[in-house]
C-alpha cells in the first residue's frame, strides 16, 4: 500500500477519512459511518490533549494525574465535533510524513479534511450518538446510545456519502 501511494497509484488526500479515525472492526462499503471518530489513535490523543497523558492510556473516562488537565483547567466536560476534528488534525500530521506542521502535505487540504469531519456532524442524529460516546469515553458521562444506523452509498467525498447514508436511515427508521 504505501509503495502504491509513493508510486502515485493511491492518492491520499482529504476526501476519505483515514483508518485511524475509525473504530477497530470490519468496514462496511455500505455503512460508512459505523465506527466512524471512533478509533483507537484518535481517542487515545484526544484523552492525551484534554486530560493528560495518564488518561489516554487508562481506561475510558480515566482522568489524568499530575498537573491540572486542559479539562479540569478550563472546566470542559463534553466533547465538541470541532475537537474531534482538531485532534484528527493532529494525529494526522503525526502519521503524516511532514517533518513540519503545515496545512497542506500534497493532495492533502488540512483545512478541508477538518471541514469534512464536521460536515458528517451536520446529522443530529450521528452527532448525538458520536458525542455521547466521546462524552462517556473521555469525561465518564452516562452513555445513552440507540441501537446503530445502516445506509447505503452513493457519492465521491466521503462525508457526503456518510450524510446520504445517515440521511437515509433516519428517513427508513422514520
């Protein structure tokens, strides 16, 4: 894989979110969302950045020793869609082969990859499920879930796709 991409057979760029924004499991072609801003590296920094370097390596709702957490500090207590996508931000630049932050690296558009995440946010009821997830895996909070959406495919970008498929079981479980 990472010869195809040097070769220029695989272009990595900000239309396709990258494995490590999802959960560990099968990858559905049909789901797109299942999973989706729910992977290992990206909670795990996410938990690092807000409630230390302790918690990203304890288990969900773990809170960090030591100094006062950026939570604890400025008293947040949920997780933002916008959080999220600054974090896939950063742990994309570390995977990167970038030795410098930069918001560009190629065919990759920082600004549009952070854009695209919070575009799939745009369906209230991923949002709900997504953050009641973060909320119960970073600060403890009673994870309340419904049972998990399915869908079908249809377009180029990929957070299109998973709206038009969020879009579509909402309208079939309606």
């Amino acid at each position: 894989f990472c010869k195809k991409i040097l070769c220029g057979d695989v272009r990595v760029d900000h239309t396709t979110f990258p494995s490590f924004v999802y959960a560990d499991g099968p990858y559905s072609e049909d789901n797109q969302a299942q999973g989706l801003f729910r992977g290992e590296p990206l909670t795990n920094a996410y938990c690092g950045v807000f409630q230390g370097a302790t918690a990203a390596r304890g288990p969900p709702g773990s809170n960090g020793s030591g100094r006062g957490s950026i939570s604890r500090i400025y008293g947040i207590s949920s997780v933002r869609p916008e959080s999220i996508a600054y974090i896939a931000c950063i742990v994309r630049y570390v995977l990167s082969n970038s030795p410098i932050w930069e918001p560009n690296n190629g065919a990759f558009k920082g600004e549009e990859f952070y854009k695209r995440i919070l575009k799939v946010f745009q369906n209230e009821t991923f949002a709900k499920e997504t953050l009641a997830f973060w909320d119960w895996y970073v600060y403890s909070s009673p994870l309340l879930m419904p049972a998990p959406t399915t869908a079908t495919a249809g377009a180029q970008d990929q957070a299109d796709v998973i709206l038009q498929q969020l879009a579509q079981a909402s309208t079939s479980t309606s």
